[in-house]
C-alpha cells in the first residue's frame, strides 16, 4: 500500500507540474507545445467599431492624457520624427508636424506600413493627421501629444478601410477606431506611462552578481542560475533566476539613467519599473516607480561583499536609448542590478501585490526543480517576447480596472 501511496503521489504531482509547466518555461507569444498554428484569418473592423473595446484613455487602451506638447515645451525632445518612404504623410500645414510623433508610436506605424504593402502590392499607408501644434482636436486629444495618428491607405480606397483597422490591431496600436468613412484613428500609450510597459525593464548591459561571485550580463541569465538579490528585511541572498517577464534582444527603447553620488552608481532601466527607496530596513524601503525617484532621494545598494544594504543619495536621473531589453524574474523578487535593489516587476506600484500574482511561476519552478534538477542547466534560452503569463496578468489587470470605468462618451475625445 506505501508503495501505491507514493506512486499516486508522484502522478498527482506531475500532473500539476504538468498543468503549470508554462507558467515556468515557456513564454510567449512566441510558438507554443503542440500542432503548428496556421496564419489566423483576419476580420475586418465594422465601421464605428474599436478595439479594445475601452474607453481611448483608460489602462486598457492608450492610457490617460498627460498635457499638451508644444515646440518650446520640455517634453517636445519626446517627439520624433518618422521619414519612413513606405508611408505617406499628408502635411497640410507644411510643417513636418505630422511625421513627429513618440518612438513608441513610430514603431507601430512602421510596423503597419509593412502590413499594408504585404495586404494590397502597390498601396502605401498615408498618415492625415499626426502630431497636432494648432489646437485642430478636442480638448485633451492624444495629437497633442504625439501619441495617435489619423491613417487611410495611398490610393483612398474606402473599401479597404476596415482591413486597415484589423491591421492596425495586429501592428500593436494600442487602440484603433474606424472612427469615420474617411479615416482610422490609432493611438498608444505614452512612453513615460505605467501602462506603456509590461516589461522590457532593463538594457541587456546591465550586470548582475552570480552565486560564484562572478558578474554577467542580464541578457547572459540562465535557468539554474542563483544570482544576488534582497530578502523583505533588506538582508542579502541569493536568489534562483525563474524566468525573464521580456526577453528582446532588438527593439531600441529609452531608459531612464539613475545616477548616485559618492559611491557612485548608475542604475539603467525604464520608468515603469519598481526601484526600492529608503534606508534599507524592513521598515525603511519603499518600492516606486523610477519616474518618480527624484535627486535627493535615497537608492539601496550593494558593494559585492556586505551582508547589509546601504542608501546611497540620487544626483542626477536622465534618459539614454538602447537596443534590446530584459526583465528578469528571481525567487524573491527582487534582484541587485549594477549594485542596486530593485524589484523584479513593473506596471503595479505595489511590489507584495505583483510578486504575489507569481507565485504560480514560482511554485511551478520549485516543483520542477525538484523533480527534474538537471532541467535548468540543459535550458539556456528563452523566446524572444513577452512572457505569455506576464502578459495575461497585464490584461487582467487592464480588464478589471477598466471595466466600470468604461462609457461610450469617452470616446468623444478621440481625434
């Protein structure tokens, strides 16, 4: 009967580790286990249909409205300008006002040009309205901040106009309206916005510490490796590497810089990541955003060789861009990166509140762990993307928040 007992208990347990394997090992929304997926058809947009279906500026879509952006306003360096020959830009004013728009929006218009020459052979995408300088919209418009664009196909053929929507969609607008027979509205979240990132949080440059002491490259992490991080009281240990919540080496992104004074550091990462702050005691640290750490405030960090976090003062914060970024996931959820304490998530200012959304990955982890421990060292990479249960949470999240706060009025602001 022992003998039985076990053999139930060794099923029951690889039928759960089974069921939350995903959680731990694959990531997405690269290829999953099974059958290969055909292409999915694409449905087009109906007309006055918009996905998703929340209001423009709420999480769930491209997130609220954060000023008016003019040519002498400090947030003008945020706009960019798009000289892609793939699209075409109306530019009624003669400005070039309607090619400046944020990076975060230049990456999907250029990712729905492509679609649009792959769809119709022979047809550009055209851009009617970009970046708005002469107050043209409704108060409170996305235009004024570089952050939606008016779109129709080269050749104006309204027939097309719900497939272009559909397009827009999969280019990852983060929300798209047919909004009239004569144009598509798409908009996105803005770069500095909590919402704009679910993860990517760190450039591939960054360093961490490793359990034998040597330091590497965030994008070098592996399944197996413990690397240097910080308990709930502040006391440093090692942690397992679980997962990373963003894994892509490509994309260019900015990045705030978070520099100390004596002794220096420079921490890199982007501002909807969670930084503790405080004197490093269970009841002195304090987890944040790093768009809102401010010079004068205190950073936690590590020289290598204390048991103990020390503060260290902030002396300057600014922004560089950089190409590729990741997000790692330890045990704890927290991880020193360039000798400073952060924590493992971002998007949700409440560090307890995300770390305990994984618990599922970590008990997944520690159950694989244990039944198959040569697992990590023979898993050295992970597929480039967002992980798929990250990426579930943010729309949970996304769906709870924005549900009782939806009203078919809030769209009356959107172009």
């Amino acid at each position: 009967m022992d003998v039985r007992l076990h053999l139930k208990q060794i099923a029951f347990l690889c039928f759960i580790c089974f069921f939350l394997t995903p959680c731990g090992l694959a990531c997405g929304p690269g290829r999953g286990h099974g059958k290969r997926r055909h292409p999915k058809k694409l449905t087009p947009l109906a007309y006055k249909q918009f996905i998703p279906n929340v209001a423009e500026k709420t999480l769930g879509a491209s997130g609220k409205y954060e000023g008016k952006i003019t040519r002498n306003s400090e947030r003008f360096k945020e706009l960019i300008p798009n000289y892609n020959p793939d699209i075409i830009f109306k530019d009624e004013e003669n400005t070039n006002a309607d090619r400046l728009m944020t990076q975060r929006c230049k990456d999907k218009l250029n990712s729905l040009a492509i679609s649009v020459m792959n769809q119709w052979p022979g047809v550009k995408l055209r851009v009617t309205e970009g970046w708005d300088e002469d107050g043209h919209h409704f108060e409170e418009s996305l235009h004024y901040e570089g952050r939606a664009v008016d779109i129709t196909t080269s050749d104006r053929d309204k027939s097309k106009y719900g497939m272009l929507s559909r397009l827009a969609v999969e280019a990852g607008f983060d929300w798209v309206y047919y909004e009239s027979k004569a144009h598509i509205h798409c908009s996105v979240k803005a770069e500095n916005s909590v919402a704009a990132k679910s993860g990517g949080c760190f450039p591939g440059s960054s360093k961490v510490t490793l359990a034998d002491g040597r330091s590497t490259h965030i994008k070098d992490l592996k399944l197996g490796d413990k690397v240097l991080a910080a308990d709930e009281k502040g006391n440093i240990l090692f942690s397992d590497f679980i997962m990373f919540m963003d894994h892509d080496p490509t994309t260019r992104r900015q990045f705030l810089v978070i520099e100390t004074s004596e002794p220096y550091k420079k921490l890199t990462l982007t501002a909807a990541h969670l930084v503790f702050i405080g004197n490093g005691t269970s009841t002195g640290m304090t987890a944040t955003f790093a768009s809102n750490v401010k010079p004068g405030d205190k950073l936690l960090v590590s020289d290598g060789t204390r048991e103990t976090l020390t503060s260290v003062t902030v002396k300057r914060i600014y922004t560089e861009e950089h190409e590729g970024s990741y997000a790692p996931v330890t045990a704890l959820g927290t991880i020193i990166v360039d000798q400073v304490l952060v924590s493992c998530y971002a998007v949700i200012e409440n560090h307890k509140w995300a770390h305990w959304a994984f618990a599922p990955v970590r008990l997944s982890h520690a159950l694989m762990t244990w039944l198959f421990p040569a697992l990590d060292s023979n898993v050295t990479s992970q597929e480039d993307g967002v992980h798929w249960y990250s990426n579930m949470l943010v729309h949970v999240g996304s769906w709870l928040l924005d549900r009782d706060s939806f009203h078919p009025l809030g769209i009356s602001h959107s172009s």
